[in-house]
C-alpha cells in the first residue's frame, strides 16, 4: 500500500533499476496494532524485494537461513536481519529504498536507529539511496537532521496536484453523473483545498457523489472542511447521539484502532453484539445476539468515509482517522463522543473479547456450530490478555468484575475452554478436533493462567482469595515459572512480593531459575539470584538453568549465571551439556562463553550425542572451529548419527566434513541409520560432500544403514551426479538389502529413470528380490512409472516375479491407478490371476483403487472376478467397502459373487454398509446378496449400518427383509448398536420395524444399556443419551443400573484401533 507522493517515486525508480540496480519499497500502516506497523516488518519486507530481484539467493541470506537459523528451525533475531539487509544491499551496484509513512511506525526509535545505521555504514553508504516520507514530526525532524546528505522536500508542489487531478479525472470519468462544466467545477474546487492530501480529496468526492441535486451539490462545495480533522469532524458529528449507529460505530472504531491483526468484516461485525445488560439493572456487559447485523455490508454504510475493506480485512482509512479520534481537538467539538485514546480502545476491545470467551462456559461449549455462530472467537481467544495488558490506567469496573468471572473458582469451564484451546496451539482450524474440555487442575490453575498472560490486575485480587502460587497448574508449573517463562516482569515481581517459591523444582522448567532463562530474562534471574536461588539445581527440560540459557542464546543470561558460579559441565536435560545446547544453536559468543569457564567439549549424551555432533548437524562452522581448537575429538560416538562425521554428511556440509576430516575423524567409521558418512551425503544429494569423502579414501561399498549402502541411497534420492560419481569409483551395483533391496529398486520406486539407466549400463540385474517392495519392476510399476517399466524389462526383468508387498508388478500397477503402466505389463503377457500379495490379486487391487479403467482392462484380459485372499476377501468386497458404484456394476455383470465370505468385512454387502453407500447396497441386493448373512467385524450388514449411522442404508436393507432381531457382531442386534452410538433416526427405524426393545445379547446385553455405556470412540452427551433411553423406555425398554456392563472380551478390543472400529 502506498499514498500518491511514493507512488510517483516507485514508478520512477522502477524504470531506471536494471541489472544489479535493485529498488524496495514499505509502507508503515497504523491504523491499529498489526506487524504493519512495526520496524521489523519494514526490515523482513527489504530483504525479501531485494533477495527476489538478485539471481538465485544472495549468500548473506543464504548464511542467515542456514547457519543461524538452523534450516529455518530457528526465527532470525531483528539484529541479524538487520545485518543480512546492510550485506544484501553491499552486495548490489545501486541499491534504491523508499520508506512511507514514517511517522506511523509504532517502533521509531528503533527505525530511526536503522536509518542511521545503514546510511552510515561501511557496506552500504556507497551503494544506498533512501527516501523517506513522513509528516514534519518533531522527533523524526530531529532524528534526522545528523543524516549526511540530507535533502529535506516538501511533497505539497505541483507534481502532487497533478496526481491529485489524475485521481479527480479518473473517479468523475467512472462515475459519469453530472455535466462537463459541474465536472470541472468539482475539480477545480478540490484540487485548490486538498493541500496534497489525496486522503481529503477522497473524502470529499465521496460526499459530494451523494448530493442528489444541482443545489445540495452547490451547498456541499460551498462547505467544503478545512483540512482531515474538520472533515473527520463532520462525518463523526452526524453520528453523535441520538443517533441510534452512535454506540455501534464508537465500538466499530475503537476496535480497530488497537486490533492485533487485520479483522475481517464478520469479525468486527460482531462488536456490536457486546451491550449493558438489557434489563438496566446495572452496566455489566453480555451478549445480545439481536444486535447482531443481518446484512454485514450495514457495518460499512455506517462507517463509511472512516473505514476500508480490502480483501475482506476491515480497517481504518488512515492513520490520521485514528490520530483525530485521540486528539485534543475532538474532546472539545461536535464529535466529541467518539473521542478514544489507546487505552480505552483496548480496554473496550478487552470487554468485547471477555464477554466473548465467557459465552464458553460448558464442559462441550467449544463444538464446530459454536464457533461458527460466534466469529470473534478465535481472536478473542488469541487477543484478550493483549487488550487487558494494554489498558494502562484505565480499568473500568465491568472489566474488572469480567476478569474475576473468567478467572473465578473451579469449576470454571469458561477459564478451561480457553486454556485449553491456548495450550493446544493449533488454530482455530484445529479446534474443531478437540475433546469436551478437562475441568481446570486445581483450584490454584485461575492463578496460573493469569501470570502466563502477565495479567497484574487479576494475580493480587487472586491471592487474596486464597489461590496457592506454588501450586503447579499447568504445562509450564506454578504461576511463577509461567510469569518468569513467558517474560512478564511485573507479575513476576508481584508474585515475588506475594510470597510465590524462587525455590521450588517441578515439571517442565524444573526450577523457576530455569524458567526464567528459557524465557531469556536477564532481569528476572538477576532477582532470583540476588534471592538466593541455586544456579546448579538439576532437573526440568534443559538439565539446569545454564543450559537453558545457552539453548536460548542469551549471552546475558549465561554470562550473569557463570558469574554467579554456574557449573558449565553439569551433565543432563535435552543436550546433555550447556555447551551441546548451545552449538545446537549455533551460538558462537555462548559456545566461546562456556568454553572460556571450562566446558568440556566431550561430553557425552544429551540429544546429539557431544557438542561437536550438534555444531556439525546445525552446519555451524564457526562453533565447529571452536570446539575442534578446544580439543573436541572428531570421532566421539553416539547421537542420531552416530558419529560427528556422519551428522556433517547428512546435513550436506562439505566445509565441516573437511574439517573433520583432517582434525583425524574416520571416514569409514559404521554405525546408526546411515551406516556410513557417504551414504549420509548420499541421501543429503550434497556432490560436493561426496567428493570430499572420496578423496579421503571412502569405502564406496561398505554395506550398513536402512539403505544398505551409499549407491542404494544416491539412487533412492535420484541424484544422478551422486551416482555417476560413486559408480566411478566402483560402487557395485547390486549389493543386496537394505529398505529397498537394492539401488535398481532404489531408483525405480523414486521414478529416477536417468537413475534407472545408468544402473543397468553398469549392469544392475533387473531381477535382484527383497526390500519392501519385492523386486524393481514391482517398485516401477508402484510408483506408476510406465517409462521405467520398459526399461526394465527390456533389460529382461520378469514380468510374473512375485513377492513384495504387492505380490506382482500387476498388482502394484493396479494398486497405484496407472492404467499405462498396467498396459505395458499386460503387453509384456503379465498374468492377471496370479494370487498374493496384500491385496490378494491385480483386480482386488484395481476394485480397491476405484478405477474402472484398470478392472475393464484386467477383466478383458481374462481375471476371475471371484478370486478369494487378500486384505478384502475379493475384488467386490474391495469395490463395495470403497464406494465405487461403476467397478461394482463392471464386476457383477462379469459374475462376481455377492455371497462369497471373508475378508475384512466378511460379505461386500458388509462391506458397503459400512462405508454408507445405499446405492452399493441395492446393487448387491438386487444381484442376489444374502441380507442376513452373518460374519464379519459387525456381525450383519444391518448391524455396521447401525452402528455407524447410515440412516439410508438401514432404510435399504429393512427394504429387503433384514432380520432387526439379529444377534451376531459384538453388539449383538441392530438396535443396541444404534442404542450405543446414539443413533435417534436409526432407533426409530428398527422400533418401527419390529426390533425387540428388551432383546439380549452382545457386548451390552440390551439396547438401554448400550445406550447408557459410556463411548471410546466419540463422547456422547447427556442431551444425545437421554433421547435415546426416552425413545426406548417409550417402547417398553427395561431400565438399568448405569455402568453395570459385562467385561470387553478380547476379541473386541483388537478390533480397535485408536478408537475406531476397523
């Protein structure tokens, strides 16, 4: 987003950057509290213009991604991003920045720092010309005025008119209403008050298109304001009370102005359902859902000339909206009703969010239909604290008593929801998927919850209620250790004052001292260890409070715990060693740090087996250097990786690997998942690392690892230059084992054709078995790849081999949908009836599949439709269970049997009943499919159908005489497995069709009883339960004690499988 004056700049210096002249732009917006309005977004938003306008990466990126941030495990500090810009920008011939809107930057300080950095540094002064826009502010004014060669411009010239004209001409020209002279007139009148400012102009263009005559026009340009405020002015006045939008569109506004992130409309629509309570017995806000706009478009009318909507995010106008409504000018005019500051935006924002979040006060309040009716939900879950935070010293007496009811006693259900959907950092998204909510750990967990969220308004009142702050209460321990992890100084220190124990050592963080490290809070473990708090007390995540600080980078944090005596050879936690933590991090200053006070660089264990390992899996040089000269040994053992060479290998580094290699590490040295160090940079594709090790002497046929040897894993990973060059050295090419038998099918099953040929020029056998997938043509033929398939077997691979996981080639094609594939075999006289593999033949994995393609070309080649094995017993169970109608149809005209048993379902009618296809059902049925075939998991179909709530499906088999009385699968008849799974329709169904109510058997004896047990699939409600048993007790249902159920035999229970029946 840009205004008209940067415009022009863009365009100008777009056309004039070629080559290695590159140019960037950025627009500080703040109309409320998003990224967009901070510095580092400004810096992030650079380095990504500049990096897209280079030819390929620019090193210092390059640098960043990797070493710094581990591959992108890590978040960049605003530091190092600042300095990949100043190298980006050496790196350029000319390099061209324009910054707008300076003065809505809510870091300036920050900015302006950067601005003077970066014209003054050695990198790039010579290379960096920059543009800055902004309003004459005092402070900008003054942080600039040291800036050598300066050039300050006033933006109000000519040129500003003539884009202010263009932008006249361009609305009149669409909006085509009045006549050429009023046009003019228009024109003439809003370019000579605009003063440059496109936001007025706009303004005014768009009151004056809703005069309805000549004479209203006349009026209205005779009364033109003077300036952004008086206009703001006019619009807002005509809004004061009594008009009834007043209260609406002060909330609209005062929600914008401070939102954490863009909002859409739904989103903010919804503002206006937060009232006092109805009944004006007092000014506690509720929700009142009659409020709520039915037609969300009135939120724009009623905030028209204030608000825009771009891309469906709602926001101010302009940033001058937000500075007219905090103004001194407001307070004493016609608007002064909507008169607002940040605090007391965010403290409506925060009643909003709270009156919000306490709509979720039951155990099942967070369901799919809840969310959706309430479309604020997830911001205000996001969002609340940062509201209740910002309030300074406004704190309003509602606000107040809604704090204390969200974070009131257990049980507390409103407090839990959110907790629990905080705690799951998922998304909203991911809340659909979550469980009824757990009831809060103890009474203490209120406490808790409002130190992690730094809330200083609710802690005290909390204690005085009797909240224990040493009690743990949640994933991060006591309130303490939450306060200390999440960086909330202030609650820290009341909990401090409040009695809360420094000393106390449980859970994730072990000891506070620990939590407040991992947080990297210099200041609060300054105080705890002015208050006596033990820095070497083991336990918790990281081991101790040293490792943790070295696992987080702060220099400060671990310099101030050496001081204190921290022991940096306490062994334990995640890494083993601080020193390990923090090469993981690739923090030299830390590593340097430790070093210095006596780390021992080989010690062993922790998560990477030594410190080397980890600097070198992290591909941090610079700490590899370190340690190596500390005396680390390149050979120590254990980790992932079994060696520190390997580590190196796999992560593709060839600097280190040369490291390594001549401080003495072994290349041949065996062991863990990649066997060697050059089956580790095989699988990594890293050539360069390659040809290191084979000019240390690697073995290139050394056999161990999940691949077996280092040719198997270039070829799995398809680098044919890997290849080329192992294949040079004498790789043999059909050394066997390994996950996929050998490199042929190695490179088969990854589709490598160029793989592929270059293995059978070095005579690969096309017919070596094992491995997963039995031999190459089959992993051809799995991964679909007609092109290898030919190759292979014109290098004579056998087309009927069996074995593997699917049986045959045949199988595998038929399995994977590749209908080419399938006829090359078939071309190749591939037997279509050969029985084995997982799914039995060629055409049970077709009928699987769901292409009717493959079955019409298996079944012409002659395929008995009625081959019994596999995993679903025959191809028309297959097609059944996966809801083909048309292979079903293809299947049966050819003479399949509906009858035939086994398999996982046990009958194909079984099989489509429990996949819910009606129409499957009829087609087996109409061909002869015994209704009340018994077998299978479910017993009967009409048990499966039942059981899983197939309501059209029941109808079918009803339709054609199934026996409701049944007693077959573990739920003995159809009612009680409808009865169980709280199926109201279904129920209804059977009682209609004769079912015995008091019928016996199955897992639960009766149907009240099945509908009373409790569920391990899907939790049933009350409400859903007491449907149930009341339609049964209705139809003279016996009741029972709840919960006296028989035992779950075993042969149920290994029917399921994370809850669900198979």
């Amino acid at each position: 987003m840009v205004n008209g004056h940067s415009s022009l700049a863009i365009k100008e210096v777009e056309a004039e950057c070629v080559g290695a002249v590159c140019y960037a732009y950025f627009f500080f917006d703040g109309r409320d509290s998003s990224e967009l309005s901070r510095h580092e977004s400004l810096i992030r938003s650079l380095i990504m213009q500049f990096s897209a306008q280079c030819d390929g990466i620019p090193l210092a990126l390059d640098e960043l991604y990797t070493v710094k941030c581990r591959n992108g495990s890590d978040q960049p500090s605003i530091a190092s991003l600042e300095k990949t810009l100043r190298l980006i920008v050496g790196s350029l011939r000319s390099a061209y920045i324009i910054v707008d809107a300076l003065d809505e930057c809510s870091e300036l300080h920050e900015l302006l720092q950067w601005i003077s950095t970066i014209t003054s540094g050695p990198e790039t002064s010579s290379q960096l010309h920059l543009m800055v826009i902004s309003r004459p502010e005092p402070d900008i004014r003054g942080g600039l005025k040291s800036l050598k060669n300066l050039t300050a411009v006033s933006v109000a010239d000519r040129r500003a008119a003539d884009e202010i004209r263009r932008y006249i001409d361009t609305r009149l020209s669409k909006d085509n209403k009045w006549s050429e002279d009023i046009n003019q007139t228009i024109r003439e009148r809003l370019v000579e008050g605009a003063d440059g400012m496109l936001r007025w102009v706009a303004l005014q263009y768009d009151e004056l298109m809703r005069c309805r005559s000549k004479q209203a026009l006349d009026d209205q340009l005779k009364a033109l304001p003077h300036g952004l405020n008086e206009t703001y002015e006019k619009i807002l006045a005509r809004s004061c009370p009594p008009n009834r939008d007043a209260s609406d569109l002060k909330q609209f506004l005062q929600l914008l102005a401070c939102a954490s992130r863009p909002l859409e409309l739904i989103e903010i629509a919804e503002a206006v359902v937060v009232t006092t309570s109805p009944n004006g017995s007092d000014d506690m806000p509720v929700c009142d859902f009659r409020r709520r706009y039915e037609d969300l478009n009135e939120v724009l009318n009623v905030c028209s000339g204030l608000v825009t909507e771009v891309n469906g995010a709602v926001k101010l106008a302009h940033f001058s909206v937000k500075e007219y409504m905090s103004s001194e000018e407001i307070k004493n005019g016609a608007a002064r009703f909507f008169y607002t500051n940040e605090s007391l935006s965010h403290s409506a924002s925060a009643r909003i969010c709270l009156v919000y979040l306490l709509q979720f006060d039951k155990p099942e309040s967070v369901t799919v239909e809840n969310i959706k009716s309430l479309p604020l939900t997830e911001y205000a879950a996001e969002c609340f604290d940062f509201h209740v935070r910002s309030t300074q010293a406004v704190d309003t007496e509602p606000n107040q008593h809604l704090l204390q009811r969200l974070f009131g006693s257990v049980p507390n259900y409103a407090l839990a929801n959110w907790a629990q959907l905080r705690d799951s950092d998922i998304g909203l998204d991911g809340w659909f998927n979550l469980a009824p909510v757990v009831e809060l750990a103890n009474g203490s967990a209120p406490l808790y919850y409002a130190s992690i969220v730094g809330l200083t308004q609710v802690v005290p009142h909390l204690i005085n209620q009797g909240a224990d702050p040493n009690v743990p209460s949640g994933p991060e321990g006591t309130a303490l250790q939450g306060a200390a992890y999440y960086g909330h100084l202030e609650v820290f220190k009341l909990l401090l004052r409040l009695g809360a124990d420094i000393n106390i050592n449980i859970g994730k963080h072990g000891t506070v001292l620990q939590a407040a490290s991992s947080g990297g809070s210099a200041e609060m473990a300054k105080l705890l260890l002015e208050q006596g708090a033990d820095p070497n007390i083991g336990g918790g995540q990281y081991g101790c409070a040293l490792q943790a600080a070295s696992y987080n980078r702060s220099t400060e944090v671990v310099t101030l715990l050496l001081e204190k005596g921290a022991d940096p050879n306490i062994r334990g936690g995640q890494y083993g060693s601080a020193l390990q933590a923090a090469s993981y991090r690739g923090s030299a200053e830390v590593v340097t740090l430790l070093l210095e006070k006596g780390a021992d660089p080989n010690i062993r264990g922790g998560q990477y087996g030594s410190a080397l390992q980890a600097a070198s899996y992290n591909r941090s040089a610079e700490v590899v250097t370190l340690l190596l000269e500390k005396g680390a040994d390149p050979n120590i053992g254990g980790g992932p990786y079994g060696s520190v060479l390997q580590a190196a290998s796999r992560e593709g580094s060839a600097e280190i690997v040369t490291l390594l290699l001549k401080r003495g590490a072994h290349v041949n040295a065996e062991g863990r998942e990649y066997g060697t160090a050059l089956q580790a940079a095989s699988v990594a594709k890293s050539a360069e690392t390659v040809k290191v090790l084979l000019e240390w002497n690697a073995d290139v046929n050394i056999v161990g690892g999940t691949l077996r040897c280092a040719l198997q894993a270039a070829s799995y990973r398809g680098s044919t230059e890997v290849v080329t060059l192992l294949l040079e050295k004498g790789a043999d090419p059909n050394i066997r084992g390994g996950q996929y038998g050998s490199a042929l099918q190695a490179a088969s099953y990854n589709r490598s054709a160029e793989v592929v040929t270059l293995l059978l020029e070095k005579g690969a056998d096309p017919n070596i078995g094992g491995g997963t997938l039995g031999c190459a043509l089959q992993a051809a033929s799995r991964a679909g790849s007609a092109e290898i398939v030919t190759l292979l077997l014109k290098r004579g691979a056998h087309v009927n081999a069996e074995g593997g996981e699917y049986g045959t080639a045949l199988q595998a094609a038929s399995f994977a949908r590749s209908a080419e594939t399938v006829k090359v075999l078939l071309e190749w006289n591939a037997d279509v009836n050969i029985v084995g593999g997982m799914l039995g033949c060629a055409l049970q994995a077709a009928s699987w599949a769901r292409s009717a393609e493959i079955v019409t070309l298996l079944l012409e080649k002659g395929a008995y439709p009625n081959i019994r094995g596999g995993e679903y017993g025959s191809a028309l169970q297959a097609a059944s269970y996966c809801g083909s109608a048309e292979v079903v149809t293809l299947l049966l005209e050819k003479g399949a049997d509906p009858n035939i048993r086994g398999g996982r379902y046990g009958s194909a009618l079984q099989a489509a009943s429990c996949a819910g296809s009606a129409k499957i059902v009829t087609l087996l049925l109409e061909r002869g499919a015994n209704v009340n075939a018994e077998g299978g998991p479910f017993g009967t179909a009409l048990e499966a159908a039942a059981l899983l709530g197939f309501a059209e499906t029941v109808k079918v088999l009803l339709e054609w005489n199934a026996d409701v009385n049944v007693v077959g699968g573990p739920y003995g008849p159809a009612l009680q497995a409808a009865s169980y799974s709280c199926r109201a329709e279904i129920v209804k169904l059977l009682l209609q069709n004769g079912a015995d109510v008091n019928a016996e058997g199955g897992r639960y004896r009766t149907a009240i009883r099945a509908a009373q047990a409790e569920a391990e699939d899907e939790p049933k409600t009350e409400e859903e339960i007491d449907v149930i048993v009341t339609l049964l007790k209705e139809h003279g249902a016996v009741d029972v004690a709840r919960n006296v159920l028989p035992e779950i035999d075993l042969w149920y229970s290994q029917l399921s499988t994370g809850g669900r029946i198979l």
